[in-house]
C-alpha cells in the first residue's frame, strides 16, 4: 500500500459519504436559486441599461461564488478532519498501519484524496460560475487559471490546517477551531489598520491572512482583469498559501508520529 492508494481510497470513501451529499445537494440548491434572478436580469437587460445590468449580474454571481466558496472551506476543512478520524474510531487504522507504511505517508495519502475531492468541486465552481454568467446574459473577463488555482491553493491551506489539529482533538473540536479561526481572519482584516502594531504583527504571521483565503476572490479577479494584475503578485499569494499548507501538514506528521493509534 502507498501514497496513491490511500488517496484513491480516501477519494472513494468520500464519494459514499453522507456529509459529502449533502454538501452537493446545497451546491445544487445555491444555483437552482439563482437561476430566477439571473434570467430576470437578462430579460431587463436593454442597449440603454446594460452596463448597471452587467454590475447586477456580477454582483449576484460573486455573492453565489463567495457562499459556494465558503461551503468548499467548510468542507474541505470537515473531509480532512474525518478522514483520519474515521479511521482511526473504526479501527481500520490499525490494520493500514501494519503494513510497510510510514504515519506521514498515510497523512499524505489522506491529504492528497482531500484534493482530488476539491478539484472536483473547483472544476464545479468554475462550471457554475460560466452557467450563471450565460443565463445573465453577460461575459466578464477573467483567466480560467486563477479561479482554478486560487480556491484550490486556498482548500489545500484549510485542509493541512485541519489536519493538524485532528491529530490534536476531536473532529468537532476541530471544525469549531476552523469556524472561529474563519471569523477572527475576517474580524483582523475588516479592523486590523486600527490596531496597534504590537498586536497587528504577531497576528499577521501566525493567521494565514492573505487575499488568497478571500471567499469574494470571483469579484477581485473579474475586476483586477481590467487592469492587469502583475504575476509577481500571484506567485507571491500563492507561494504563501502553499508554504502555509505546507507547514501546517509536516507539524501534524511529527505530532502525528507520537500519537496513539487507538480508537477515540
């Protein structure tokens, strides 16, 4: 057994997963919503009106995206934490275990079958994004890379967070962890200019605050296409992004090592 076939285990078990259902049930619910509104938007849409319709149009599809988005930390967050819980109530963990396997490989396996899992609901996100555009009746102008790249750098970030912190305390413990580090993020942004610097700094190096994590990237990247965002300042986001991930899963790989692997 390997890296590649705990993944390809792990992405098949989500695709059973009640949890995971539903989470695609609520994804259908959020664009059969918006379906309405969006066609009423074209049939108004006239030569007279059409550019404060386009600002509508892309005003509810960001806002569709940002909670779409946010359900996909949620989950990417959730599949992380269970996927090694799971194992590890069940008791299969133990038999995965004694073959020639090393503990970080298995960290690994369960991390990379989170990202086939999200690459899946990226792709959908994407798919989503252009569908409410043409009921819109409008196009807008962005890369198909960055809205690709970006979320899925961001759900790599939630899910090394969570895995970190599964190899800590319950997977409950850790998606309440997940809901308050979200909302302290959003707090720091919306107040952190008034903060003094004592505060402001620590806070900056320890959060995972970048533009990368932004659940409103779909409005930021459509209105950035007007004016050419410099590619230093994508390699630069998403550099921190991974490094973060990155970070976050070699800590749970070395707590991870000196954990019992007896049921919860």
């Amino acid at each position: 057994m390997n890296i590649r076939t705990i993944a390809l285990a792990t992405l098949r078990g989500f695709l059973r997963n009640k949890v995971i259902l539903l989470f695609g049930s609520l994804f259908v619910c959020v664009v059969l919503l918006m379906m309405s509104p969006l066609i009423a938007y074209k049939a108004m849409t006239t030569a007279a009106n059409a550019e404060q319709m386009h600002g509508f149009v892309l005003n509810e599809i960001a806002g569709v995206m940002a909670l779409v988005s946010g359900f996909g930390s949620l989950l990417a967050a959730w599949a992380a934490a269970d996927s090694v819980a799971g194992e590890m109530r069940s008791g299969t963990i133990l038999a995965v275990m004694a073959r020639p396997l090393k503990r970080w490989e298995f960290l690994a396996g369960k991390f990379l079958g989170v990202l086939g899992l999200m690459a899946g609901y990226v792709l959908a996100m994407l798919g989503v994004t252009l569908l409410l555009a043409w009921l819109g009746g409008q196009s807008f102008q962005f890369s198909v890379w960055t809205l690709l790249v970006y979320p899925l750098t961001r759900y790599a970030l939630w899910a090394s967070i969570s895995l970190l912190l599964v190899t800590l305390v319950h997977p409950i413990v850790v998606m309440a962890g997940v809901l308050i580090l979200m909302s302290l993020i959003k707090v720091f942004e919306s107040s952190s200019s008034s903060m003094a610097a004592w505060i402001r700094l620590p806070v900056h190096y320890i959060l995972p605050l970048t533009n990368l994590i932004s659940e409103e990237r779909f409005t930021v990247i459509t209105k950035a296409a007007r004016h050419p965002f410099p590619w230093t300042g994508h390699v630069t986001a998403l550099v921190y992004g991974l490094n973060y991930a990155l970070v976050c899963f070699l800590l749970a790989t070395l707590i991870f090592r000196r954990r019992g692997l007896s049921r919860d």
